[in-house]
C-alpha cells in the first residue's frame, strides 16, 4: 500500500531581522507632573543607550535610595541589569515596578520584553496582552505579539496585531517581513510576495535581512527561491548551523536530495544529536527509497526527542513499509500516548496488527474507527484484513462495503477476488482480478486469474493470462503451476513437460520448509523476491544499529527461514544472553527450538524461566529438555510450572510426554483437560492429533481440529493434518476440498499437491495422482513417499513407460534404502525391464527388511523363474505357501497417511 509522509519538520528561526525590544524610555507619562529626580533618570537613560551599563547603574541606585517607588527608575533598572545578563536581579526591580504601577503599559511592555529575553513566552505574552488591553495601538507589544503568532504558525492572529501598529511602526523592514510572512502562513502569497518585492536586491553582508527573506518564502512554499536566500545567507555567515538546517530543509523540499543530504549530515556532524536534523535527513533517505536508513534516523531521533510526535509517527510508517508490522504498532502505540486524538493513526495501529496476525487487537482498533467514520471505504478493507483470521464471510462483507465506498479501491479488489478463490467461488474472483489488473500489471493477480479461468472451465483464457504472467515473472512457481495446468487442460503435452522441468529449477530458489505463512504471504502485492527484501532490510537495520539485540534475533530468525544456518548461529553466538530480558531470551529461545538447535536452545529457556517462570518458556524448555534427554526428564521440568500457569497448552504438552513413556490412559485425561482449555500453540495442536491418530480415536482428531480453525485460522499445517485425518476416515472428498482450499491460499506449497497425489493413487485414480505429484516434486518435495507414489502412479498409467518409473524409484531408494515397500516396488519395475539381477537384489532387500511380504516372495519366484533358477524358484514357492498359512504382510503404501504430517522424532 502506498504510504505518503508528510514533512513536518519545520523551518528553525535564525538570525534572522528580529524586533527590537523596546524598552520605552519617554518616562514622562507615568506621572501626572515632571518628577523632581527627572534629571537624574534623563543621565541614567543616556548612559544605558551609551552602552555605559555600570555609570546608569550607579546613578539608578542613588535615585532609588531616595526614591524606591519610582517606576520609571525601576523599569530602567531592569532593562539596564537585562543587558548586563543579569536576569535574576533584573526580575526583582520589573515586579516592584508592576507593584508600584500595575496599569502602566511602559512598565508592562518592559517587563514582558525581559521575561521574552529569558524564555519565558508565557509570561511574556500575558505582560504584552495586558499592555494592549491598556494600550492597544502600541507599538512593541504588538509587534512581538504578531511574532509569537507567527513562530506558532498562526498567521491570521498575527495579522491581527499588525494592523494596529501605526504606519511608521509598520513601514520597518522587521515589521513588513513579519507581515509577508503572517501574508503566507493564511495563504495570501500574492500578498507576501509583493511586499519581498519591495526588498530588491539585499546585498550579501545583509546576512539577516536575507535569512528573514528566506523564512518568507519558505512559508510561501517557494522552496528553491527560499534555498538561494539560504544560501546567501549563509555566505555572510557560514558557521551558522540554523541556517545550514534550514537550507536543508529547502533543499529537501525543493526535491534536491542530494544537496538536502549533503547539509543536513554537515548540520550533524556539529550536532549529532539534532532531532530536527535527524528527523529531515529521514526524510531525504525516503525521498531517496531507502526506508531502512530512515528508520535508523528515526530511532535516534526519538532517542533524543521521545516527546514529539511527528518523528514517532514517521517511524511507524516506515516500519510498516519495511514490514516490521509488530513493530510499526509499538510505535502507533506511543504517538496515540501523545496524540490521542489522531483517529487515523489508530486506524492505521490496527491494520499494523492485523498485519502481525494480531486480529483481536486489530479489530478493537479498526471496529471502533469504522463507528467514527462509516463511510472510509479504506477502513473497511483494513478491517477485512483484521476479520480474515476470525472470519471469512464478514471479511468478505466489509470487503463488499469498501468496494461499495471507494470503487477505486483495487487493494479491496484484489484480496476479495482471493478470499473468493479460497471460499470456492472462482467465477466471483474474475470480475475483480480483471478491475484490478487496469490499474496495475501484476504477476501473482495474472496467476490468480488463470486459477480462477481453470476453475471454471475456461482453460484457453486462463493460458492467455496465464502466458502474460510468465513474460513478467519466469521463475515464479505460482505462475508455472498454474501454467502447466492449463496447458495440460489443452493438450499441449509438451509445452507442459518442458514447463516441468522448467519449474523444478525455478521451485529450488522457493518457500523453505520453514517459510513465512500466514496472512501477509497470503494477500500480499510483493514482488517475488519479498523474503529476500525483508532479509536485507533486517541486515541493514541490524548494521545501521549494532546495539539492537532484537534485530539481531530477529535477524537470525530470517537467516534461519533462509536455511542460512551457519550465519545465523554465528548471530546467536555474539549474544549475551545473561543481559537480555526474559522475554528476549525465551523468545531467542523458542526460534533455536523451531529450528532444532536443542543445545543452545537450553541455555536461553533456563535463563528466561529463571528470571520470570512464564508458562511458555517452560513448556519450551521441557520440549527442549524431550529432545536432549528423554520424556520422563521433560516432564519433570514441565510439573515445575505453578497451578495458575497450567493451561491448555501445558495439558496438550503432558499428554504428548506421558504418551511417549506408554502411560495411554494419564495421556488421554491430561488431552481432554487440555482441549477443554483451548490451547494456542499449534506444534502442540498438531502432536496432540498425532496421539489421537496413533490410537484410532479419528472423530476425536476431527473434532479438535475443528477448535484449531476458530483459534488459529491462518496455520496452514493445521488444515493439512485436518485434510490428513479426513483421508484416514476415510472421507477422501472433504480431505479434497480441504487440499483445494490449501492449494488455492499457498499455491507454492509442495505438501497440499503431494497429499493429493497420494490420496488420489490410493483411490487408483493415478493419472490426476501422476499430475499432483509431478508438481508437488517440481516445487521441492524431495521425500521417498513422493517418488514412491509418482513410480506407483506411472506404473498404472503408463505401464511402458518403464524407464520414468525407474527413475522414480531410483529417487526414493536413494532416500531411503530401508523401507520393504519401496524395495519391492523396485524390483517390480526392474523385473518388467528385464533387469532380472537388479530384480532379484531389490527383492531380496525386501525380503530381509520384511520377511513375511508376500508380494516380493511372489515378485521373487518369477525373477527366479524367468532366469531359470527351478531351486530358487522352488523354494520360493514353498516360503509363499508357508507363510500364506501364517500371517503374511499386505501390499499396502509404505508411508501410512497418518505419518504424512505427524513425525515425532525420537530425542537425541
């Protein structure tokens, strides 16, 4: 989604041509008649506009010895002890002059001129509106008015005090800059600009005058205009950092990166810590696509400034756009904190969340803005996203009613044609692919396109489009998928088998079998090389702030997803991981767990559980102690977990650890107390279902799987063991129509296509098997059970083709060399391409790791025979009918359905 961020940053008062505080010195009118001490104060003030600040000192002490309720001495005093810096003593005589003459404009504008001095602008203000009240053309009071209201970006306020100055106040190059720009900020920059024309040409040495100019123009958006005045200003003063910023800041507004990088990295190497600078660079290196330097800015930015917002704010959509989601909602988190009223930046929270698969969070967030603002068509496809964790049919409706508001909306379009294609609706998805493809040319939406015309029959369109998405995208499996299907549909067998071979080689650069799933993958707009982006974002974010020990986890995480292993340890070994928190340990802790790193995974899970027992690094630990040691060691560290921790998860855990050491009926209460709990964790969903599966208890398998779809919607591996537990039932159609709705979310998945295939040859329909393995081994599935049943599927719909079918068998004797079935398949083939020795080995290994297999007794006896061995054959025949009388193994599928998705490994 396209992000626009908003320059907010603004332009920094310099030296620019100030007002001159008045310090009013025609003392006369503070009373009624010529004060005795008149002369005095008449020497006094001469020697202060002299710059003689000690001789008007001395003279004022004196006069107020003998007179200390004189106002106009008072006054002086002040401004006298003002230019010697002397704020503090200075303060004392300006409140014994307000005492002694509250209402005196004289006394009050001095005042308000020395609390301004200090930086008092509150107190300041307040003198100055008082002196208007009492006075309200004067002169001073509204002038530095009319520049309060100006720095605070209220122009028509400020205007408001400039017209009661009298012309000849008014006529000063001070007050008339201060005009153009009060012209500006209400947008009358025809205005403004014909009162800088009156300026001409300022000489160089004019160096404030310029700068002044400069802020003018800049507030009437004539950026490269206000970069020369910048610019020539600097020339009168060059080691002047807040012209340089603001020369920055022109130049990044102008659109002149280079230059904009260029000053404001001079601005901070004098001032590294510069939030303004810091913030304006970020934004050059957005100008220039590079988020994650601009990120980095942010971040020490908001070190320095954690109270401004607008640097907050910025962060928060750059994470998104680097798709840091958890951490783009953080940020959200604390600019709401300071800006709670900014309704979209809750909206834009939640849709971060949703991003995170934080759905219930997300739906607070999105619900609550949509009761604010029913008609953003836009809130309604972010809280579509939100509802397509809870639910299908609503995210399908408020995809209806942002469409309905915004028919522009092609996002919406485009993620309802694929919640459609999901749901088993293909003719609907066309209709909005087609909408969405005039606004952009995209591969994946062509691919979806042909997936939606090979559903409803229109195989000839689907190749048309399909054909348009390989030219943009060659390599991507998800289009040479669907291409191969549609040109399989057409009959143009060869065009096909080139395609896949072709999608073998582009399918080994695909999703590892650790890949990212879930919502993002799902709906995104990414280019192919998504992961790849994502993976350099994080290096460089993790080098741009080496400190970061989340990024580094984070980092090695994706190195892990990437199969990169030895980088990622080499991550893990630089951590210090008595310095983390609890939460970072178990979290580093988990991912080495994830990725079977048991050893280094123990030293994080017992840190994080001895700082703060959490339930979960617990369970961690225990799963991790499983693998090191043995269940009944795992069970012991899991029974540490106190009672008001043992959740659903903590039951799910005990019934699969109890299983492991025979105890079936403890295993069984502690499952049912779990599912009664709802647990969260989906490995421990899954092992669950592998015990249920393992003791037949089928419809109990089902029934918890069921529970999985309200808790965790988006865990693809959950719909894949719901799909194996439906075959083992066996009701193979609804497992079909599972694998197609899998097959349709995650088109790249190798495992969906490879339990078809199996499904569908145990069914003896072996030419639609043939085809879903054929695929399933194109995109990665390099697995005996794969080449097994493609050699099973070829020896039944092309029982010549005998050379495909050894190669296939070849494949997963290369794998695996100990299983029987695979073995005697071998030697079947072998023997029907006369390959008699071969033959005879393959089935004798058969036989060794089997003995009563009756078929490789059989498959034997004829090798046997057709090289004219009678003994052999004889004897052959004699152990066919010994064990027919016993109790002879089946010629069944070596790889039982049920081990399809659930393995657990023995620890060690």
């Amino acid at each position: 989604m396209l992000i626009c961020y908003d320059i907010s940053v603004v332009f920094r008062e310099g030296p620019g041509l100030k007002l001159v505080l008045r310090c009013l010195l025609c003392f006369g009118s503070l009373l009624r008649a010529q004060h005795p001490s008149s002369q005095a104060l008449d020497q006094a003030s001469a020697a202060y506009q002299n710059g003689q600040t000690d001789g008007a000192a001395r003279i004022l002490d004196a006069l107020l010895r003998d007179h200390p309720k004189d106002a106009n001495a008072l006054v002086l005093m002040g401004a006298v002890l003002d230019a010697e810096q002397r704020y503090n003593d200075a303060e004392t005589y300006y409140l014994r002059a307000l005492t002694v003459a509250p209402g005196s404009p004289h006394a009050l504008n001095n005042a308000a001129n020395h609390y301004l001095l200090t930086g008092n602008r509150k107190r300041a203000r307040e003198l100055y509106l008082k002196t208007i009240a009492i006075d309200p053309r004067h002169a001073n009071a509204n002038l530095q008015l009319a520049q309060m209201s100006v720095d605070d970006k209220q122009g028509a306020r400020a205007l408001s005090y400039l017209d009661r100055v009298a012309p000849a106040d008014a006529s000063d190059p001070g007050a008339l800059l201060l005009r153009s720009r009060a012209l500006a900020l209400t947008g009358r920059c025809a205005d403004a600009g014909a009162i800088l024309k009156t300026f001409g040409d300022v000489p160089r040495s004019a160096g404030s005058l310029v700068f002044s100019i400069g802020m003018a123009q800049a507030e009437c958006k004539l950026y490269e205009t206000a970069e020369m005045s910048f610019s020539r200003a600097l020339d009168a003063d060059p080691r002047n950092l807040d012209i340089l910023f603001n020369l920055g800041l022109a130049a990044l507004r102008a659109g002149h990166g280079g230059r904009a990088r260029s000053v404001l990295e001079t601005v901070l190497r004098e001032r590294p810590e510069d939030p303004d600078a810091l913030y304006a660079l970020a934004q050059v290196n957005l100008q220039e696509k590079s988020p994650v330097s601009a990120a980095a800015l942010l971040a020490r930015a908001e070190k320095v400034a954690p109270g401004r917002p607008e640097i907050i704010l910025l962060l928060a959509q750059v994470a998104a756009q680097l798709e840091f989601f958890e951490d783009s909602a953080a940020a959200y988190d604390r600019y709401l904190k300071l800006k709670p009223d900014d309704d979209i930046a809750r909206r834009e929270r939640g849709f971060a969340l949703a991003r995170s698969n934080q759905s219930q969070s997300a739906l607070r967030d999105l619900e609550w803005y949509i009761g604010r603002h029913p008609r953003d068509g836009m809130a309604y496809f972010e809280l579509a996203i939100a509802q397509t964790l809870e639910d299908r049919a609503k995210a399908l409706h408020s995809l209806d009613t942002a469409v309905q508001l915004e028919p522009a909306l092609y996002q919406a379009r485009y993620t309802r044609a694929l919640l459609n294609l999901e749901e088993g609706n293909p003719a609907a998805a066309i209709e909005d692919l087609r909408s969405f493809l005039e606004k952009e040319t995209d591969y994946r939406a062509l691919a979806h396109l042909g997936q939606a015309y090979l559903a409803t029959g229109r195989p000839e369109d689907a190749a048309a489009a399909l054909e348009r998405a390989v030219a943009l995208a060659p390599d991507s499996p998800l289009v040479l998928v669907q291409y191969r299907r549609a040109l399989v549909q057409l009959g143009r067998k060869p065009e096909a088998a080139a395609l896949l071979a072709h999608l073998k080689t582009a399918a080994s650069g695909a999703e590892s079998a650790h890949g990212h799933v879930g919502l993002i993958d799902y709906l995104s707009l990414s280019p192919t090389g998504q992961r790849a982006r994502y993976l350099a974002n994080l290096r460089e974010n993790s080098a741009a702030d080496p400190g970061n020990v989340r990024l580094k986890v984070r980092l090695a995480n994706a190195l892990f997803i990437e199969d990169l292993t030895a980088e990622a340890l080499e991550i893990v070994r630089s951590l210090t991981p008595d310095a983390m928190d609890a939460r970072l340990q178990a979290e580093c802790g988990r991912m080495l767990l994830q990725f079977e790193q048991f050893s280094a995974a123990r030293r994080f899970l017992e840190l994080a559980v001895a700082k703060e027992a959490s339930s979960a690094a617990r369970l961690d630990l225990a799963i991790t102690i499983y693998h090191l040691e043995n269940a009944a060691a795992a069970l012991t560290e899991l029974e540490r977990t106190s009672s008001a921790h043992r959740n659903g998860d903590y039951y799910l855990l005990s019934a699969q650890l109890l299983d492991a050491q025979g105890k079936f009926t403890e295993a069984a209460q502690a499952l049912n107390r779990g599912i009664r709990a709802a647990p969260t964790r989906p490995d421990l969903y899954l092992q669950s279902v592998a015990f249920l599966l393992k003791h037949k208890l089928y419809d109990q398998a089902l029934e918890l799987l069921k529970q999985t779809e309200r808790i965790l919607p988006d865990n693809r591996d959950l719909l894949l063991a719901q799909a194996v537990t439906l075959a083992i039932m066996p009701r193979d159609d609804e497992a079909q129509k599972v694998l197609a709705s899998i097959q349709a979310r995650w088109p790249e998945w190798d495992r969906p296509y490879l339990l078809n295939g199996i499904i569908l040859e145990i069914q003896l329909r072996s030419s639609e098997a043939r085809g879903m393995l054929e695929t399933a081994i194109a995109l990665g599935a390099n697995t005996p059970e794969a080449y097994y049943y493609e050699a099973l599927a070829i020896t039944h719909t092309a029982p010549d083709d005998l050379e495909q079918a050894q190669s296939a068998i070849a494949r997963a004797l290369a794998l695996t060399s100990n299983d029987p079935y695979i073995c005697l398949l071998a030697g079947k083939v072998s023997s029907a391409r006369k390959q008699y020795s071969a033959a005879i080995e393959q089935l004798t290994r058969a036989i060794t790791l089997l003995p009563n297999l009756i078929p490789a007794h059989y498959a034997l006896r004829d090798a046997y025979k057709a090289v004219g061995d009678n003994d052999r054959w004889a004897a052959e025949l004699q152990s066919i009918e010994q064990i027919a009388e016993a109790n002879a193994a089946a010629d069944r599928s070596p790889f039982p359905v049920e081990e399809f998705v659930f393995t657990v490994r023995p620890p060690g």
